[in-house]
C-alpha cells in the first residue's frame, strides 16, 4: 500500500497555542502534543502537530515574533524589464550562443530564454546533423546523376544550390543546411524569391552558391 502524505493547515489560533504551551511545559514537545489533544478534543487517532512542524513555528517566532509564516510584499519582481531586454539585445549582439550570454549577464537560463523569445522575438537555430556516407551512397548518387544527363534534352541549362551560414561572433563552427535545390532550363539567374535563406536568423551570416552545368 502506498504511503500517502497530507499536509494540515493549522489555523492561527493552534499554532498559538502551541507555543504557549511549548514554553510552559519546559520546552516539551511530547508535553505539547498531549495538551493541544486535549485542548481541541481530538480522538487518538486525529492528527496533532508533530515535533518538525513544532520546532519550527518555535524559531519563526524567536527570529519574526509570529508563528505564521509571513507572505512576500508586493508582487513578484519581473526579471523582463526594460533594462534586461537592453542587456539581453547587447550581448546576442556580440555572441548568438545562449549559454555564453549568462556569464557576463549573471541571469537564470530561463530567464534569458524568455527574453530571446517573447521581447526580441528570437528562437534557437536547429542544426541539422549529416549522415555518415556509406559506399552505397556512392553509387547511389552516381546513378542519379547519370539518370539526370540521360534524361534531359540537349542545351538543358540545371543549376544545382546549396546554402551555409556562419556565425558573426567569431566560432569556427560552419552550419550547412542540406537543402539542396535544381533549377532546370534556367537562362538567367533563378528567381530572387528562390535566393532568399531558407533558415533566417539575424546573427547569421548566409552564403548561396550554385553550379551552372
């Protein structure tokens, strides 16, 4: 059977009592769970405060004159003001790497997480992890190219694409999408809609290059 436990509200007027007659009875604990049963007619099997929960209003009353736990003033402090969003606006500026920002600007993860995407409307760039190539892969891109040459009409002009992008804060990683793209009987450039990043994202700096066969 699973152990199941319950917390119990106890009201101002019993942890009054209690201390009271904690001091009373020479600082008994035992002593004090017999009264407060008595005090409250509470059967055997009702539950009475126990030594933790005792000792504990005991020091809040020594250090805040008040076994009752006292509520924060005002409302909760918001981390997301003004001057933070600024902070958080400088230092992507410098480095795009989230967790390199928290050092300096001494906040919570979290709290720059939320700052990136609710104030500078910012999300994580997600890196695409390529595919060790396999000798079949090989073969398989061979014939794909030969089906292509074999498939096409003389003069046909392809321009086959690909995309990298490179971080502006200095790091040597280079980030290269995949997305590879044919443009078949193209005589002029492709179409500038077509020349746009596929993955934008402000920090990056995005390079487009294609081959003319």
């Amino acid at each position: 059977m699973p152990f199941l436990r319950v917390t119990m509200q106890w009201s101002g007027e019993q942890r009054g009592f209690v201390v009271e007659t904690f001091f009373k009875n020479g600082e008994s604990v035992v002593a004090t769970q017999r009264a407060f049963r008595r005090r409250f007619g509470l059967n055997p099997q009702d539950s009475v405060p126990d030594p933790k929960t005792i000792r504990k209003w005991i020091v809040n009353v020594r250090t805040t004159g008040s076994a009752i736990p006292k509520k924060p003033a005002g409302r909760p402090k918001n981390v997301r003001t003004p001057e933070n969003i600024r902070a958080v606006r400088r230092s992507i500026e410098h480095c795009v790497l989230c967790g390199n920002m928290l050092l300096p600007l001494e906040y919570r993860r979290k709290t720059v997480r939320r700052i990136l995407q609710t104030d500078l409307k910012l999300h994580p760039y997600k890196l695409m992890i390529a595919q060790e190539l396999s000798p079949q892969d090989c073969v398989t891109r061979r014939d794909a190219c030969n089906a292509i040459l074999t498939g096409l009409p003389p003069g046909t002009i392809v321009w086959t694409s690909d995309e990298a992008h490179f971080h502006l804060c200095g790091t040597s990683k280079i980030f290269v999408t995949g997305q590879v793209k044919s443009f078949v009987n193209c005589t002029k450039d492709p179409p500038t809609a077509l020349k746009k990043n596929l993955y934008i994202f402000v920090y990056l700096f995005s390079i487009w290059s294609s081959v003319i066969d």
